[in-house]
C-alpha cells in the first residue's frame, strides 16, 4: 500500500510539472509575439530553451494563432469531464425521438440526448435492438380497395388467357402518365431506424411539383406502338384518342 501510495504522489508530481511545462511555453509565445518574433523564429526560440521538451509545431502554431487573436488567457480550457452515460431516462428519451422521426441521423440524436455520437448508436443497436434501413420505393400507395381490384382484373385477365393462349397478340393497349419536375429525396435520408421484425416504410417515388406534362403511349405484345406528350391544361378526352 505505502509503494502505491508513494507512485500515485510521483505521478501526480509529474502531472503538475508537465503542466506547468506547458504553461511557461505558452507564455514564452506570449512573450515572443509581443516581441514582434516571427512564427519561425518563436520555434526556434522554444526550442533552443526547451529542448526535447518543447511542444509540437502544430500546438505552437494553434497557440500563436490563439495568441495573435487576442487571446492572451496561457491556461487550458475548463473540461467538461467523462462523457455522458445512456441512462434507462436517456434511453427513453431515445425512443421518444425516434417514435416522433424515425429517419433521426445519429448526430441528430446525439445533439438531442446530448451524449456522444458513438454511445447512440451503440444504444440503438445494443439496447433498442434496431438497425436503419432504406424505404422500400413504389410507384404509388394503394388502398385496400384499389389492391382488390387489381386482384380481380388480374385473376379475369388469367382466365382469358387460358381460354385463349393467343390472347395477348391481338391486344393494343395504353397508359398515360404524369412527369413531374421533382428533387429527390437521397436515398441515405430515407432510411429509418426500424426493429429487425419490422418491415421498411413505403414511400411514393417522385413529389408533385408545378411543372409537369402528361405522356400517353400505346403498345402491344411487339413493343410500344405510338408515345404522346400533352401539355398542362389540355383535354384529355375520347376525342384525342380517336
């Protein structure tokens, strides 16, 4: 216990000697500066005075510059000591803000938590157990009644082709479609903190924007037979078709 006691004092001694080691570089730059001494010559002075001790060039010129600012304050900065723990309210806190926006960035919920950007995401790995993932992109959202539907022409279509195998070459058919002009949202802001079992967000590709034109295109079993653009705020009735 005593051999303990005695290397805890020699290190503690040694701490306040390195320090104070420090502080008097810092003020020998103080000095140099005031003294009219350019960057190099500072070096150069702190190290024929110090020798192996002298601090490194990049902390001498982060204290010169620091320096020549104004700041004259040769002591450290007060630290904020060990980082913040993810205490079971932080841990709540977490889940809170992911049930209110799931596509949270770890940085956003480290500013929000106000611990640090590694103890997150550990959290929301370890602890929350989810993993952030992509949203599944669909051409568009359809309701339970539009689904049924397509079902229904789906299985009538089926039939008809069983009736008649070569149904599908005598048919023509179209489509008409909206182009928008739209700014995508990035596919990395589209992912969602989510739970292993849990199934990725459902997003409509391309948003509405003012600027937009109709296409029209009309194809068979061969390949597309005729396309069409229309502009905003024409028709579109029987009588452009025919």
């Amino acid at each position: 216990m005593l051999v303990l006691a005695v290397m805890s004092v020699i290190f503690l001694v040694f701490l306040l000697v390195l320090v104070n080691a420090k502080k008097e570089q810092r003020s020998q730059i103080s000095f140099c500066i005031q003294a009219g001494f350019t960057n190099t010559q500072i070096i150069q002075h702190l190290e024929a005075v110090n020798g192996h001790g002298t601090l490194s060039q990049s902390s001498i010129y982060r204290w010169i510059q620091r320096i020549r600012a104004g700041n004259l304050d040769v002591n450290d900065k007060a630290r904020t000591g060990r980082p913040l723990r993810m205490t079971p309210a932080r841990v709540a806190q977490l889940q809170q803000s992911l049930n209110t926006d799931k596509t949270s960035s770890v940085r956003e919920l480290a500013r929000q938590t106000g611990v640090a950007k590694s103890t997150v995401h550990k959290a929301l790995q370890l602890q929350l157990r989810l993993k952030k993932r992509l949203a599944k992109w669909i051409p568009h959202l359809l309701n339970d009644f539009q689904k049924r539907r397509r079902v229904r022409m789906a299985t009538q279509i089926l039939g008809m082709m069983r009736r008649s195998p070569t149904l599908h070459t005598r048919i023509i058919t179209g489509d008409e479609s909206w182009f928008h002009c739209y700014d995508p949202e990035s596919r990395e802001r589209s992912k969602s903190w989510l739970a292993r079992n849990e199934p990725c967000p459902q997003k409509v590709r391309r948003e509405i924007s003012v600027r937009k034109c109709m296409m029209v295109v009309f194809w068979d079993s061969q390949g597309v037979i005729m396309t069409q653009f229309f502009q905003r705020g024409l028709g579109i009735g029987g009588h452009v078709y025919l």
